[in-house]
C-alpha cells in the first residue's frame, strides 16, 4: 500500500489518500503542541512510539468488542487505517483527577474517584475545543443520539480494558481523550491515536508522569518517559 496525496497535516500526524477510497494512510510526526497549539516542540522518537503503541492498543481493543479504525501497521511511523469522517467530539474519560478538572473544580490533583467520568469537547481549534454536553453536541448536529449512546458505550469499555491492561504494566490510567468516526455505511468506530500524548499515564509505584504533561509542564526527561511506557508495555504483551 502506497501514500497518494496528503489529505491533512495535523500537529502530530500526516494523513494520506491511498489507491482504494476507504482507506487513508497515517504518519505520525515527532512534532508536540499543547495548549491549543501555543505551545510547540519536538519530542525525539516519539512518532515511533506513538504509532506502534496506538496499534497495539487498538488491536487489543479489537479482541474486547470495539471497532476500531486499525488495518495494518507499515513501519515505524506509518499505519494504513479505515477513513472515516471524524465525530467532531473529544471524548474524555477520567479515573483519577488531574489536568483541567483539577483547574476548573478546584480538586487537588490525585484524588481518585469512585465511578470514571465522560466529558466532551468541540473539537474546533478556532473555539478552543470548548467542554459541552451531549444537548449540545445533538444541537450542533455533531452525532445522533444514538451515536453519542455508541461512543459512550464503546469509551467506557475502552477505559474498562485500558486501566487493567495498563495495571498489569505497572502504570496508572489517570484519563484519556479518545476520537470517534464514521465509516462509508455510518458504522461508528474508534479512531485517531491511544498513545502518551493523549493519556495521562502515572508510574503505579512512584507516581512518576510518564506521559506528554512532562512536555507540558517542562518536567524534562520527556524522551525517556516515552521509552519507559513503552517498554513496560512491550515486556508485557
Ligand atoms: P490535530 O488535527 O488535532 O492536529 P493530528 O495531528 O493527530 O491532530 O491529526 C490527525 C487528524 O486525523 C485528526 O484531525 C484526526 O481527527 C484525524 N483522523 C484520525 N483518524 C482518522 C481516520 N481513520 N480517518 C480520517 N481522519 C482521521
Ligand atoms: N487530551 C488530548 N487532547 C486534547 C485535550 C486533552 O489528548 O486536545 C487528553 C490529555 O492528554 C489528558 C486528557 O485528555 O490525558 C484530559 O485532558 P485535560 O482535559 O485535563 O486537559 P489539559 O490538562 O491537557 O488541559
């Protein structure tokens, strides 16, 4: 399978056409942002990582019931995934307080909660993936009711699957944000990327950050708590 045209140049991927019209190419770029795009920087090694941990996950979703975008991994940086048109929707779930629920309800960071929550974005640069609610998404006409029940559905499995696989790798699933899209016959499927970029990832002994707030919040070592989570996840599968 062979890139065509590029489609799409995102802050950390490429996306191409290829010869048959239902399946696009992704590369993924050593390329960081963070805070809506303000914040840019290079994290060495990083589309490696991303794409092959992306892939395994999904695969590993796949066994678990949900439908993902995954079709095959062709190298290091690049993965032959099934187009969709994305649900404009970022859906997050969380576990463990952190990030902007500790910022905007004022809980101290690392304060565990009793049932995971569900929130989501707009998923517009220019608005600044503002926080809505399922009224609202049905309102803007960016999913059906049904298609919010879906990915509701698919997101808490995926995080049922994830906080146990990622236990047994020693690491703490804190929260994630997961992409949804819709296949050519409307069928909803999990799209984009499960990488450290898009979980926050706490070594279970320590507590150490293993993820892309240590770009964020310029905590240095960002490379090797990429290979680390990584690694943990290699020895384990
Ligand atoms: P961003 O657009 O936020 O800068 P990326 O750099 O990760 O993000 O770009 C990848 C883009 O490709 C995202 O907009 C994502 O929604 C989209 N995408 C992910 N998977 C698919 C897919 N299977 N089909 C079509 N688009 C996809
Ligand atoms: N996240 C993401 N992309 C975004 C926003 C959030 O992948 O555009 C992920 C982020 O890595 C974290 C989770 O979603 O794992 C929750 O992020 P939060 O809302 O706390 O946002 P942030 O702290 O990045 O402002």
């Amino acid at each position: 399978m062979e890139k065509k045209e590029q489609i799409y140049e995102g802050k950390a991927k490429k996306v191409f056409g290829t010869e048959n019209p239902e399946l696009f190419i992704v590369s993924y770029k050593d390329d960081a942002t963070a805070f809506n795009g303000i914040k840019k920087g290079t994290i060495v090694g990083k589309g490696v990582i991303n794409n092959r941990m992306s892939n395994l996950l999904m695969q590993h979703l796949e066994k678990a019931g949900v439908p993902t975008h995954y079709v095959e991994e062709l190298n290091d940086r690049e993965t032959v995934v099934k187009k969709v048109d994305i649900v404009p929707l970022e859906v997050i779930i969380r576990n463990i307080a952190a990030g902007s629920f500790s910022k905007n309800y004022g809980v101290e960071e690392g304060v565990v909660f009793e049932n995971p929550t569900i929130e989501f974005s707009y998923k517009n640069d220019d608005l600044g993936d503002p926080l809505i609610n399922d009224y609202h998404a049905i309102a803007l006409k960016l999913a059906t009711p049904e298609e919010i029940e879906t990915i509701k559905k698919y997101s808490f499995i995926v995080n049922d699957q994830m906080k146990a696989f990622w236990k047994e790798c020693g690491v703490t699933l804190v929260d994630f944000k997961l992409e949804f899209g819709k296949l050519s016959d409307g069928t909803i499927v999990l799209a984009d990327e499960i990488s450290p970029d898009t979980c926050r990832l706490w070594d279970s002994e320590t507590g150490e950050k293993l993820d892309k707030d240590r770009f964020r919040r310029d905590l240095g070592n960002v490379e090797d708590a990429y290979e680390e989570v990584m690694k943990r996840l290699t020895d384990h599968i």
